[in-house]
C-alpha cells in the first residue's frame, strides 16, 4: 500500500514558513507607525491615506530587485545587505521624483526556505525602512521546489511614497546653463554585476576573499557587496525648496542613460570626468577587462550614485546644505544644447 503523501513530501514545509514567519514578523513590526493598519498575517497590508498636510497629494511607485548581486550574497553567506540594497535602490527611484516613502513590500522566493536567511534578509529591509521612515507593510515568501538551486533565492521589492503636485521634481524647468551636481556612490550599488562577476571571478579568477592592492586592501567580495545607499537624508531637507530642478538615479544604464531620462527636448549634459574621485573598484574592473570608457559609463555609476540639477545661482544653496550634513557634493558638469550624455 503506497504511504500518503504531504506537501512535505513535495519539498515544501508549511512549518518551515511558519517559523520563518515568527522571525519576520517582529522585524517588519519595529517598522510599523500610527499610519499602519494592519498586522504582518493579514491578506493585504493597510496604511491610513490621508494626507492633511498636502494641498494635492500624488502618490508615486516603483518596483525593482537587486540583480545579479544576490550570486555575491550567496558566494559569501551575507544576506542582510541585500535588503538594505533593495530598499534604498526603490527609495531612490522615488525620489528622483520628489517623493518621500511611505510604505515598502518584498518578494523572497527559494527552493528550499531557510528561516534564518529569509530573517537575515527581511533584517536588512527592517533596517533600511526605519533609515528612510518608511513602513515595511508586507510583503510574500515562497518556497518553490526544483526552480531554484540549493541555497539561492530571489528578491523584489515595492515601494509607494507621496509628494504634494506643486513639489513634483519633474525636469521641465531645466535650462542651459544649469549645473550638475553629484553625489557620491558607495560602490556598484546594485547594478552592473554580471559584468563585474565576469572580470573578477572569471577573468582573474579571485576568490571572494582577494584582498587587492588595486582595492585599497580591501576584500573583492566586501567591496562589491557595499550596501547601496540612501540619499533621502541628505536630499529631504531640500525637497520642499524649490531649489532642485531635477534628479536622476544613476542605476542601470550609468550616467550616459539615466541622466537624458529627466532633460526636456533638445537638451543635453556635459560631464567633466575627474571632477569626482572615481571609486578604486571601477579602475580595477576597467583595467581587467580592457574595458572601453563608453562601456564603463553606460554599466556604472562610477562612483555618482545620485545627480541633481539646479541653477547656476542656486547651486551654493544645496551644495553647503549637503556638505553641512557632512556628505560630499561635486560639481561635475552643466546643461547644454544638444542630445544625451558627452563625457569630457
């Protein structure tokens, strides 16, 4: 007589997701504020949408995941920066716009569900929400036998913020003339990682834990692991000014496709290169791979993880109000004529 068979049998642990739930549960909660209206267990996450210090409230969303950066978290075991990653890479596709979180909501899929990894991971989405003041509402965890390999897992994330109409950050009112400014990235950030994969680990063949002249000492996989980070903070206290025209996220693409993505008709940037100190890791990538500027530029940040455009007048105004939050501000080229990206 054939023995019954249980979900168990087919790879999946309802009880295993239970107990991951009970980690996760009270990490969102150290999100939660008196806008959150339901608990972690509901069918659908509820946040209080009134808004009574905005004239026209707009709500603005953005999706996304941390690419091929996860195949480094499971190289290294390291898992809680990856949350970190997914949460401020969305908070910034936001506030390009000029949005401030509100709420954030994730999505974890695995083979085989590792309680303590999938706690690791929500940790690191805990931390960066209560970073930006932002909700973590929900989110789903799934284990999905025979899609994934042993030890590995997918993650993406959701994040909705608001800002009132007449503060959008839209680019309309950029200019000839107009500045840009930079502000500086950590590392990579979460994008370009095939290829960086592909020149140290293929190409040079390093181990993860290479420490490297050329990486100040450093270790390749800390480097390429530095948590993407947050410019909410040193862009908030700017955002209801009237001082930034425009912003733009320097993720996938580089700075030669995500700058044009703000910049009205006929318009174009001039970027002056060694006006930011470019981070070791770029010149390291660059040098193993023989790899052409243009290539570089449109496949990382180079070191600007975050442009803002304003007026030649009003440049002063964001530059001491960063620098006296103790961050760095680099002027590094201006608006011109033309179309795309020129870098000089």
């Amino acid at each position: 007589m054939t023995k019954p068979f249980s979900y168990r049998d087919a790879g999946v642990s309802i009880d295993t997701a239970n107990e991951a739930v009970k980690k996760i549960s009270s990490l969102a909660k150290a999100t939660f504020n008196e806008r959150t209206l339901t608990d972690i267990g509901s069918f659908g996450g509820m946040f209080d949408a009134r808004f009574p210090d905005l004239e026209e409230p707009v709500l603005v969303s953005s999706a996304d995941g941390v690419g091929t950066k996860l195949k480094l978290a499971f190289l290294t075991d390291t898992h809680k920066t990856i949350g970190q990653d997914l949460v401020n890479h969305c908070v910034g596709d936001i506030l390009v716009q000029g949005a401030r979180p509100l709420f954030f909501m994730d999505y974890f899929a695995t083979g085989k569900l590792s309680p303590e990894i999938a706690a690791s991971v929500v940790e690191g989405l805990s931390i960066a929400c209560r970073q930006n003041g932002c909700v973590l509402l929900g989110g789903e965890t799934a284990e999905m036998p025979g899609f994934y390999k042993d030890g590995e897992y997918d993650l993406a994330g959701f994040i909705v913020g608001v800002v009132d109409r007449r503060k959008v950050i839209d680019g309309s009112t950029i200019r000839p003339g107009d500045v840009v400014l930079g502000l500086p990235s950590t590392g990579l950030h979460t994008n370009g990682y095939s290829l960086a994969r592909k020149l140290f680990f293929e190409i040079a063949e390093y181990p993860v834990d290479t420490r490297l002249i050329e990486l100040e000492g450093a270790e390749v996989g800390e480097v390429l692991l530095r948590p993407h980070r947050s410019y909410l903070p040193v862009l908030d206290g700017l955002l209801d000014q009237d001082a930034i025209k425009g912003l733009a996220h320097i993720t996938g693409g580089g700075l030669l496709e995500n700058i044009p993505r703000i910049l009205p008709g006929g318009m174009s940037v001039e970027i002056e290169r060694g006006s930011w100190p470019e981070l070791p890791v770029f010149g390291a990538m660059q040098k193993l791979g023989k790899v052409e500027d243009n290539e570089m530029f449109r496949t990382f940040n180079m070191g600007i993880g975050m442009t803002v455009i304003c007026s030649r007048a009003g440049r002063r105004k964001i530059i001491d109000h960063i620098e006296g939050l103790g961050d760095k501000c680099y002027e590094i080229g201006m608006v011109v004529e033309g179309d795309g990206v020129k870098i000089i």
